[in-house]
C-alpha cells in the first residue's frame, strides 16, 4: 500500500511539474505591448496591437486591427485621400523584415464619388515577415509604425501616423502561434513556394515517403505487416502483390483524406492543418502529459483496466483485402 502512494504522489508530482512549465510558456504572446489607439471620432474608433506569429511556415509579426465598422482604412493609394492609404512598416536593429502581407480588402461605397472603394474595416491582421534575425539572437526589439487615413461614412480624420514597439523572443519562434487570412490579390505575390517543376515535387515526395519507414516508430511494424500479408497470401504471389498494393491504396487515401480536409480548411477560414500543431498548445501537452501518467499507473499495477469480453474475444481481425 505504501509503494503504491510512493508511486502516485510521484506521477501527480511530475503532472503538476509538466503543466506549471507548460503555463509559463504559454504568453500570450512573445511580444509585450498593449493596444495603441490609432484614431477616434464620437463613436467610432480603431486601434492596433503586435503579435509574434506565423504565417505559412515564416515566422514574423501579425499587427492585428481591432475597430468599428464604420471606421475604415484606404487599401489603395489611388483611391485614398490626399494618397494616405493604410502602411505597415516594421523596423529594428536586430531583424530585417520583408513586404508586409495584407489581407483582401472590402468595399465601401464613397456617395461623394460615387464609386467603390477597397478599404479594411473592423478586425483585420497585416503579417510582417521576418526575413532574418541576428545570429545567436534570443531577444530582439522592433518598432512598427502605422500610418494612413482613416474615414467615416461622413468623414474623413487628419492623417495619423503612430508607433508601436515590442519585444520578441526569436528563441521561442517555433512555438509562435499558426494564423492565415485571405490574401489581397495584388499582394499574393509576396508569398511564393518553391519553384519546383511537378516532375522534381513529385520525386521530392516520394523520397520523403520513403524516409518515413526508416524511423524508430515505424521500422518494427514493417515485418509485422509483411508477414501478416505473406502468411494471408500463402504462397500466392498474385494475392500477395495485390495485397501490398491495397495496403499502399489505403495509405495514399488516408494522406489524400488529410489533402482534403485541409482544402476545405483553407477555402472555409482560410487556416490549414500542419502536422503536429496540436502539440504546440499547451492544453493538449497537459492532457497528453496525464493520460501518460495513467498509463505508466496502470502499468506499475496501481489499477486494471478492463476490456470488454466482446472485444478481448474478437479473432482474425484485419484479414482481406478491407483488413
């Protein structure tokens, strides 16, 4: 009895430990600054805070806009009063940034021009990305400065120019949280991928396919599948090499299942599913974390767990080609 409390209070011990490290680093954000209010006027009114994120794989700074409806910035400079249209502009001394990234505009309609004009409006997100950062930096500060016109339905503000600063934490950039939006169409040019032909991706992919089956978690089940497939097969070379195939089928499916789910993703809300983001958020970890504890208990023998006898009876399973 006493070896069995010994045990508990170690494994609650090392719970509590892993979930006190995981709320320290989880800031909201590597980037400590308040909101800057940008313009007022009555009710309507606009502001701005900076945030460390990440944008398709490229670390940098998500400035996120947070105002009213009625209030609006100018996207082009054509359309924009006196040429002020809405500028993000990041700099500091120990990083280089590249283009800011805008998302795709509104439409308001301007009664005294009588026209259409592209304008962001309410919560919106411009990424700055960080195009490099000093070597063996940790901590790096950074200043951006925003500066345009912003409207009204009935009016239109003095040109404002404001600046917000910040901190970053680079060696943390890793953990920076996922964040996607549509992109403007005359923008879209700033992110690019690779400019593989389709012949030197596809090869690409399938080299990496075959990495995969020479890691730790992967390599001891080959023989397993091999020989579940040879002993079905039983001497067969026809029924083997066609059970190989629907082995591989139902791998390429499951992979194309993840393809399109992360269409639908994009398309829908403009975000995607990366492989192992679920472990940068710390409430998975935790709860990864305890069900590890639970198990390393049921292991020491501390308690049992039952399986129901309609499954722990079940034979022949994963045999076919369904199988």
């Amino acid at each position: 009895m006493r070896k069995k409390i010994i045990i508990v209070s170690a494994g609650v011990l090392c719970v509590l430990t892993a979930c006190l490290g995981l709320w320290g680093q989880n800031a909201p954000s590597s980037i400590q600054t308040g909101s800057v209010e940008l313009v007022k006027y009555e009710k309507e009114f606009s502001s701005a805070h900076i945030e460390s994120a990440r944008m398709s794989g490229r670390p940098g700074i998500a400035v996120i806009f947070d105002g009213t409806n009625d209030m609006h910035y100018y996207a082009s400079r054509q359309t924009a009063p006196g040429g002020y249209n809405l500028k993000v502009e990041a700099k500091s001394e120990d990083y280089t940034f590249d283009k800011p990234i805008f998302p795709k505009w509104s439409t308001f309609h301007d009664k005294e021009q009588g026209q259409n004009t592209e304008v962001y409006v309410g919560r919106f997100t411009v990424f700055v990305p960080i195009k490099e950062a000093k070597a063996n930096l940790d901590k790096g500060s950074v200043n951006v400065k925003i500066s345009g016109v912003a409207c009204t339905s009935t009016i239109c503000l003095t040109p404002f120019e404001k600046m917000i600063q910040g901190d970053v934490d680079w060696s943390q950039k890793e953990s920076w949280k996922q964040i996607g939006f549509e992109i403007a169409a005359s923008l879209a040019e700033t992110i690019k991928g690779p400019g593989y032909p389709p012949w030197f991706a596809l090869a690409l992919a399938f080299l990496a396919g075959l990495s995969l089956n020479i890691m730790p978690c992967v390599w001891p089940i080959l023989p397993l599948i091999v020989m579940r497939i040879v002993e079905q097969a039983k001497q067969s070379r026809r029924t083997s090499v066609l059970m190989g195939l629907t082995f591989c089928l139902g791998i390429l499916l499951f992979f194309a299942c993840l393809a399109a789910a992360n269409i639908i993703l994009q398309l829908s809300f403009s975000t995607v599913l990366q492989w192992g983001d679920q472990f940068r958020n710390p409430d998975f970890v935790a709860g990864m974390s305890l069900l590890l504890v639970v198990l390393a208990l049921f292991m020491f023998g501390i308690f049992s767990i039952g399986i129901p006898s309609g499954i722990a009876g079940k034979t022949g399973s994963g045999k076919g080609y369904a199988g």
